[in-house]
C-alpha cells in the first residue's frame, strides 16, 4: 500500500492523524527513507517501488524518467529489457493482486505486466478511489492490494507542498487510510495475516518536489505495519543500513531505506524471493521483525 507525497509527520499534530501515527508508532518505521537517486516525481518512483529497481537503465535501472502518461509505453521498453514485479511475481506464484491507482499514467503498470493485476481501479477522486479499494479488501481474499493514494499530492500542486490546505489533506489522508485498515479488520481472520508496507513517492514544498538534490524533496517514510512486525526504528532493527541524516546517498556502500524497498519487502512478507536483477532490497536483508 502507498501514500501520496510524504508529509513531515512531526509537522502535522498526533490528534488530527490518529491513524498514520499509529502505524509509525506499532509498525517498523523511519521517517527518514530516501526516494530514487536521480529522479523525485512520482512515476518513476513508483515504478522503483514495484520493480525494485532504481531509475538509470544504463545502469540496470528501469529507465522510467517521465512523469505524464504515455498511451502504448511500457516499462520493458524504457528499460530495454524484460523487467519484472511484484505484482508480476505474486501473481506468477498463482497469488491475487489488485491495484487502485489515483493517476491516469498509472496504466503504465496495467500496460507493462498485463494479467498479473487481476483487478486494476483507476479513478482520480482520492475518497471514491479508497472506498473501492475498501470495498474490495472487505470482500475480496486478495494475496496483494497496491493502493495510491494521490489526495496530498493534489492539493500540493494546487495549494502548495507544506502549506495548510496540504497539511489539511494529510488530515483527510490519514481519514481515508483508517478505512482501508477498518476494512481489514472487519474479518478477524484476514486482520491476523495482513501486514502493510507504507511509503510515498517524495517529499515537497513550495510549489513542487521535482529537485531530487533538495532534501525536501528526497525524505519520505517508510514502515511495515501488522501482526509479527517489530515496533520499532527502521534503522535500529536493521544496523546494516545507514540513517542518511540529510544527506542523499548513492546506490554504492550501505544504504538507507528507500521507497524502492517496497517490492521486495512485499514479497518477502509473502513468502517469495527477491526480484530477479533488482537493486533494491535485493538480498531482503530489511529487518521489519
């Protein structure tokens, strides 16, 4: 599951979003994550997110550097290679997948792994988009749900990254995550088994997040949440990667957690290997027990 743009939780109040501090407080967490290297918008940091790989294709990356949609495009050809993810891998191990997506362009990934998502959701109005993804966890045995939630981001681009009306939006963000984790907990049996990898796609403030230089920009969070999870620092559950502090580091030597973990943190929570040729999280060496 994925949030929209990442927010400073210090700088919204514990009272008016019960339900994201929670999940940092109960979950293996850090605020301190790190985006992709080269790039801070959204479609290529999801694409990280889903493939575990970083953005540069000539260095093995998954070659996604734009961020509108582009009817017909694939992530293989960006690439120039085949390129798997986690959805494609769930589903290969004959698990269900769903993915609902707050933006047009994410039919990229519908696009580039057709028949791995047995359902995909597009709407672009963040409360219907959650009720359905609601809708479909509470009826649904789904394996893997991958749900955008693009409310902050929205209104960042309207309003402004960090302003009120964007801390208000984290306000309703955190409304609209409630009811997807009441959604699981309606059946005791699913609540005992799902586990929740929360992250965003960049930081922001001002009018955009699109400097990957600026620290911002590049900070986000990152927490897995759920029953046999640790409560506890990302980084202090896990000593071989580095807390950047503010500093942006490369893909060489110890590394931070990145947004880019997700997918092989997702398949490690589900039982299966680390994408093959990924970068990120690639031995599943991130410790969220």
């Amino acid at each position: 599951m994925t949030d929209g743009p990442g927010a400073r939780p210090e700088k919204v109040q514990v009272d008016r979003t019960p339900v994201l501090h929670r999940l940092l407080r109960e979950g293996a967490a850090t605020t301190h994550a790190r985006t992709e290297r080269e790039l801070t918008d959204t479609l290529p940091n999801h694409t990280g997110m889903l493939t575990g790989l970083r953005v540069d294709a000539d260095r093995g990356g998954h070659g996604v550097t734009w961020n509108v949609e582009r009817p017909g495009t694939t992530v293989q050809e960006a690439a120039g290679r085949p390129v798997g993810s986690v959805l494609s891998a769930a589903h290969d191990a004959g698990l269900t997948t769903a993915l609902f997506a707050g933006k047009a362009k994410f039919r990229l990934f519908d696009d580039s792994w057709p028949g791995a998502v047995d359902t995909f959701v597009l709407d672009e109005r963040p409360r219907s988009l959650v009720a359905r993804a609601a809708a479909d966890l509470a009826e649904t045995d789904r394996d893997l749900t991958f749900v955008h939630v693009a409310l902050p981001d929205l209104v960042g681009h309207a309003e402004g990254f960090m302003g009120p009306a964007y801390l208000d939006a984290v306000v309703r963000t955190d409304r609209l995550v409630g009811r997807l984790l009441a959604a699981l907990a309606a059946d005791p049996e699913d609540a005992a088994e799902v586990r929740v990898v929360l992250t965003a796609d960049h930081g922001g403030r001002g009018p955009g997040h699109s400097d990957p230089t600026r620290f911002v920009d590049y900070r986000v969070p990152f927490l897995v949440w759920g029953p046999g999870v640790a409560a506890g620092d990302l980084y202090a559950l896990n000593p071989d990667y580095r807390d950047p502090g503010r500093s942006r580091p490369s893909y060489d030597g110890a590394q931070p957690v990145r947004n880019g973990d997700l997918a092989n943190v997702a398949l490690d929570l589900l039982g299966l290997p680390a994408l093959a040729g990924s970068l990120l999280d690639a031995e599943q060496d991130l410790d969220w027990e």
